[in-house]
C-alpha cells in the first residue's frame, strides 16, 4: 500500500514539476506580439519602439530610480524615464529602464517590454516618439554589468539613449545596458 | 537600511517687477484740405513723451542647513545611511516692456487746395526714456551634513567579534540661478510710420511737411550680488573599536560616497534690447549671460568647500548623479526560485517511483543515505 501511494506521488511531482516548468517559461519562450499604444499616448505621450525585437512601450517620465516602491509601480506601464536624465526631445543622455522579466502570473508585454533586450545588436535603431515627434537612435554598443558598475556612465553629454534592464534572464543579477546614438 | 534624511528645496524667489508704460502718442490725422486760392496754412504738432523707471531692489537670503545622521554607536552591525540636500535660489529679477513700439504715427493729408497755396505741417517727436535698476542680492547658503555609521565600540567578548558598519551616501545640490536679471525691450529704431498724402492741389501750390524725432533711452543697471556658497561634508564608517576580545575579531567598515554639485548660473545679467520689442518679436536668449554688471558692476564672491573624511568626490556627472551608486532592479528572481523549485520537485518525485519498486528500468535510480 505504502508503495502505491509512494509510485503515484512520485508520478504527481515529476508531472507537476514538468508542467509548472512550462507554465514559468512559457512567457518567456514563446512569440508573443508587442500591444499596439493607445491613440492618445501615440499623439501626446512619451514612447518607444524597438522593431527589431517588436517592443512597444508608453515611456513614464522622471521616475525616481532611487525609490524601488516609485519605480516598480511605473514599470507596471511600461518603460520609466530616470529622473534627472535628459527626457526625450531634449539633447544630452537618456536612461530608459524597464523589466526583462516578471513572475509568470504577473507577466505580461506591457510590463516586460524589454524581455528581449539582450537580442539588440549593433546598427539596430530605437524609435523614441514625444508628442508626435519620433527620433531615431542607432544601437552602437552594449555591456553586461554589476549593479553598482555606474563609472562609464559618467560622460552624459552627449545625445545618447542607455536602456538597462537584468540579465540573466529570470533575475536581478547584473544588468544589460544598451548604448544608442541620436542620428 | 536605505534612509533619506532629509530633502529639502528651498527656492525663493524673492522679487520680481515687471514695468510697463504708456506713451502719450498717439496716431492723429492732420488735414490741410478744401482751402480758397492763395490761402497760407500751418500746422505745427510737438509730442513729447518721457518715461523714467526706478527700481531699487534689495534681498537677504541665508540657508542654513545642518543635517545629522547617525545609524549606530554600539550596534554591531550598522545600516546604510543616504542623505539627499536640494537648495535653489533665485532673486531679483525685472522685466521692463516698452509698450509703445509699434504704434502708427501721424497721417498727413494735404489735398485739393487752391492755386498759390502755401501749406506747411511741422511734426516734432521726443521720445525719452530712463531705465534704472539697482539690485542689491546677499545669497548665503551653509550646509552642514554630518553622517556617521562607524564609531562603533565591542570590547571583553568571548567567541567572534564582528562590527559591520553601513555604507554612507550622501548628495549635496545647491543652484542659485538668475539672481539679479534685468531686462529692457524698446526700439529707437521706432516703427512709428506716417502716411503723408499730397495731392489735387492747385498749380503754383507749395507744401511743406517736416518731422523731427528724437529718441533717447538711457538704462542704467547697478547689480551687487554676494554668493557664498558653504558646504561641508563629514562622513565616518570606520573608528571602530574592538578590545580584549577573546575571539576572531572581524570589522568591515562600510564605503563613503559624496556627490556635491554647485551651479551658479544667470549672476548679474542686464540685458537692454532696443532692436525691437514688439510682442511677437522676442529677443531674449535662452541663456543669459552669467555676469553682465552693467553700469557700476557686480560683485560675485561664490565660495564653496566640501570635505569628507574617508569618503571619495565622485565625478559629479548628471547621469552618474540621477542614478546613483545602485542601477534599479528591473527582474525578478521568482523565475529562478521557481525552477529550483521545480528541479527540486521532479528529484523527488523520481525518488519516490524508486522507492516504490514499481518504476521502469530507466527511470531506476540508486539512492541511499
């Protein structure tokens, strides 16, 4: 009797284990379609679009990125906007942040705009749109880094775009800064 | 521990006067018309208009911030300490629009007079203006941020010994912007515009139109403005103290970090525009210059000093300094726990069919404790 209940549990977790393994990575490794921005954002918001990974985002402006409760929320939305940075439209360095990945039950392409960051390659363009008007920027480098590896960023004058979000995927180990030129 | 001691934004704005004034001037219409032959007709008009503008401006402002912070004096382990100072001052700043530039000047129709006639308009304008400003700013700003996590003291104990102190940052911003501005719009070019018309007169007629303008401003701006710019950093992680213990002794002192960013930007800036200043015609730079004293000069005695003990000046770069030392967290670790977790579950599981005797020959796998 103890080794039939022990055979059928044994067959419950190694089922459960296969199936909550695809329910977590489902998110991640299937092809899923960017969610086209609404009409008024389109028009008078702040947002950015990277084709070559069919990322589409509202971008939430001078979020604090000191603050984790502040930024988390924003990050709901979309893609936050570093507060103290140069905002979109002006000249100087733009960080933009968002979430590489999130628990399955609360990941969705609207809070993970940047689940496939780390695919951008050199020549790749970022479209960052403000109030109608969309400037393109040209990926021309990237780098994996600690968290308190902050010393590169120290040139911010020129017209730049910085998005970061962590690597590996699944974590909050290091983080994936990508570097793009207004041209 | 992460705590923001105190943020504090003080910006004053302590005067501002904008002047505006109306001209006497005015658009007219003389006529010399309808007149018999041989008639002898003068006109003879003389505006005058003068405008004088004082203003005398005076402002004492004094910051004074001292900020203490102090996580731990005997605790073992000691939590982070993070202080953030935003001062911003601004004072004295005066607009002067002249509102009379783009007025129309006099019409001047002489017209279907008689033969021999002898007209004559005579206009006569004078327009004078007089700008002075005297500003007079004393901007003080003292700060004191005094941060300690160390100075901790564990002495007779028996076993291991371990004193961990916090890290400290600290973010100093001080900006005094456009402290005594003064701006004057007005044309001597003068738009002012005459319609003279001469016409349907008789033969042998003889007319006579003469304008005489004279414009005149004169701005005088005496700016004094004294900046004094005191900022004083002190940090301590370390001084430690651990005696007469009898085990490991372990003391790990916490990093010091000291962000000071000091603008003195727009001092002293007079700016007299007499091109034109019609309202849809703006001239003023984006950027004024940082010290233009005009008549008499300014005085800018900026002073700043930043010290830290065991600290280091970070390059106080508007990026670095947006993000601080920390770049946000943007993943989360659920997805790793959770495939340990399931890694964990399916190890069971196979240990269970073993145990059972009943799973298949592949799946047999040798476990003993």
């Amino acid at each position: 009797m103890q080794k039939n209940l022990a055979y059928y549990l044994g067959n419950i977790l190694i089922v459960g284990s296969i199936l909550c393994t695809a329910l977590i990575y489902a998110p991640i490794m299937l092809p899923q379609k960017s969610t086209p921005l609404s009409d008024e954002v389109r028009r008078n918001g702040t947002s950015i679009e990277i084709p070559a990974i069919d990322a589409t985002a509202e971008i939430v402006l001078d979020v604090d990125p000191f603050d984790k409760s502040k930024y988390l929320v924003a990050l709901d939305r979309g893609v936050a906007h570093a507060q103290g940075t140069a905002k979109p439209g002006e000249d100087g360095t733009i960080f933009l942040f968002a979430h590489s990945s999130l628990p399955p039950w609360e990941m969705t392409r609207v809070n993970t705009p940047f689940l496939s960051l780390q695919k951008l390659e050199y020549g790749h363009s970022v479209l960052i749109t403000n109030q109608g008007k969309t400037e393109t920027y040209i990926v021309f480098d990237r780098k994996e880094v600690w968290p308190n590896e902050v010393d590169y960023l120290a040139n911010s004058e020129e017209n730049m775009l910085i998005l970061q979000t962590c690597t590996p995927l699944g974590t909050s180990l290091k983080r994936l800064l990508i570097f793009a030129k207004r041209v | 521990m992460r705590e923001l001691l105190k943020i504090t934004t003080l910006t004053i704005l302590s005067t501002c006067f904008f002047f505006s004034w109306n001209s006497n001037a005015q658009a007219e219409t003389l006529e010399i018309t309808g007149n018999g032959e041989s008639a002898i007709s003068s006109i003879e008009q003389n505006n005058h208009s003068g405008q004088t503008v004082v203003s005398s401006n005076e402002v004492n402002i004094n910051n004074n911030i001292q900020i203490q912070s102090n996580t731990g004096s005997t605790t073992i382990t000691t939590g982070n300490s993070s202080s953030t100072t935003n001062v911003e001052n601004s004072a004295n700043t005066n607009s002067i629009n002249d509102p009379n530039c783009c007025i129309v000047g006099a019409s001047v129709n002489v017209s279907e007079n008689g033969s021999n006639t002898m007209n004559s308009v005579s206009i006569g304008t004078k327009k004078g203006m007089s700008v002075e400003s005297n500003n007079t700013a004393k901007v003080s700003t003292s700060i004191t941020n005094t941060s300690q996590t160390g100075a901790n003291t564990a002495n007779n104990n028996t076993g291991i010994t371990s004193i961990t102190t916090g890290n400290i940052q600290v973010t100093t911003q001080v900006k005094n912007n456009d402290v005594n501005g003064n701006t004057t719009r007005t044309s001597l070019t003068n738009s002012e515009a005459f319609n003279i018309n001469v016409s349907g007169n008789g033969a042998g007629s003889e007319t006579r139109v003469m304008i005489d303008k004279h414009n005149n401003m004169v701005v005088y701006s005496t700016n004094i403005a004294e900046i004094s710019n005191i900022i004083e950093q002190l940090s301590n992680t370390g001084n430690n103290i651990a005696n007469n213990n009898t085990g490991n002794v372990i003391i790990r002192t916490g990093d010091i970090s000291v962000t000071t960013l000091l603008e003195n930007v727009g001092i002293n800036s007079t700016i007299a525009d007499v091109t034109s200043c019609c309202p849809n015609i703006s001239t003023t730079p984006n950027n004024p210059p940082d010290t233009d004293p005009g008549r008499g000069g300014g005085t800018i005695i900026p002073s700043s000093s930043s010290t830290s003990s065991g600290g280091m000046i970070l390059g106080a770069t508007t990026l670095a300094y947006a993000l601080g030392e920390v770049l946000p967290a943007t993943g989360a670790n659920t997805t790793l726990w959770a495939t340990v977790f399931n890694v964990f579950m399916l190890l069971m599981g196979l240990y269970l069919r073993n145990r059972s005797g009943r799973s298949p020959a592949i799946l047999t796998i040798e476990i003993t404790f």
